[in-house]
C-alpha cells in the first residue's frame, strides 16, 4: 500500500529529481525502477522516471538528505521546499520518489552567479491541467553550465542544481531560438518547469 506524503497544495533535486553520491568515492547514480508517459496538456509527452529509496536521515537546516537505494548505496541530496517538513519523514522509511521533468521556459546567458545556484523557485498549484494525480509542480531559475541543444528533439541539456546533467524539452521557438546564442560551457541562466511526487510505501 502506498500512502500520500505529498499534495499540490503542500510545499514541493534542488531537487530529490536526481541524486549526488554520499562520501568521496563517486558512485553511480540510481536507475529509475519504473519509467512511464504521461501527456500533459502544453507540454506533450512526458517521462515519467519511478526511483525507489529508504529514507536515511534529514538535517532541516540545510534540508540535506540520505537517501539509500535497493543495493544499499546512500546518496544525499537538497530536499526542495515543495517537499514540506522533513520530520515527516521517518528513519528506515521505504518512498518511491516519481519524478517528471517538464519544460524549459527561459534560457539566456548568466551575466553573473555560480554554477547550481538557484535564483528562484516556485510552486505552481494550478494553471498545468493534464500532470498525475499526486504531484507537485514548480518553477525552478537557476544559473547553470549549458551543455548543448537537440533542435531535432526540440531538448536542452544543462546541469541541474545537484550537478547532474538533466535533458528537458524547450516549451516553444522562441526558447530555442534563445537557446542558439548560449555556447556549450557557457553559463547560463535556465528557467524550468518540473513535477515531483513522494509517497510512503507501506
């Protein structure tokens, strides 16, 4: 049985999206143990990627999280505000974490900040008909390495806020035509829409 941790109405990785590992040996990140489409209407088809994990620990501080996948690796990540209070959470806790990356809004080239540093962010409660039952969705701005464009699939490709290279499709021309002024490596300011679900197995 799973239960729901989080609503749309609740506050929603920089993202539980993807994870870094803990520790300085480097690891290779979890696979999604599910991937689905949905259609959501203005944006298309959508993968939905399914990640399961038991929950470690939290500091609410700095809303750093452990995480340990199904082989016993722990990842840490930076719980994003839509996720709420963190105490929520119990120790030993089993979540299947669904994540759906949307569009990408906004992107010109950064005239200043680092690499990760989210500017703002977001959360969208209504106004995005079509995504799953059970997600919360937000906007997230950040200044980000451009990693390069597919104008053929229509994607960007940028590190996310946790480092890890993330590809999302443009929402429109006008993204992609700005995309065309920013070089790979360049550092970019990048707007993007995203969905995030976390439900406790029980």
């Amino acid at each position: 049985m799973i239960s729901t941790r989080m609503h749309l109405s609740a506050a929603l990785l920089a993202g539980l999206a993807l994870v870094a590992p803990v520790g300085a040996q480097a690891q290779q990140r979890p696979m999604p143990v599910e991937v689905t489409q949905v259609i959501v209407q203005g944006i298309g088809q959508v993968n939905v990627l399914a990640y399961k994990a038991k929950f470690v620990s939290a500091d609410p501080v700095t809303r750093r999280v452990v995480l340990e996948d199904p082989a016993g690796r722990r990842w840490a990540v930076i719980a994003p505000p839509l996720l709420g209070d963190l105490s929520l959470y119990r120790v030993g806790e089993n979540l299947l974490i669904r994540v759906a990356p949307g569009v990408v809004t906004a992107l010109g080239k950064a005239h200043q900040g680092k690499p990760g540093e989210v500017m703002a962010e977001v959360v969208i409660t209504d106004g995005l008909p079509g995504w799953p039952e059970g997600f919360g969705i937000r906007e997230v701005t950040l200044t980000s390495i451009f990693v390069g464009l597919d104008p053929a699939a229509g994607t960007v490709t940028f590190e996310g806020p946790d480092g890890n290279v993330r590809v999302v499709r443009a929402a429109n021309d006008k993204v992609l035509a700005d995309v065309q002024k920013v070089q790979p490596g360049d550092l970019a300011q990048i707007t993007y829409i995203e969905g995030l679900a976390v439900n406790a197995m029980r």
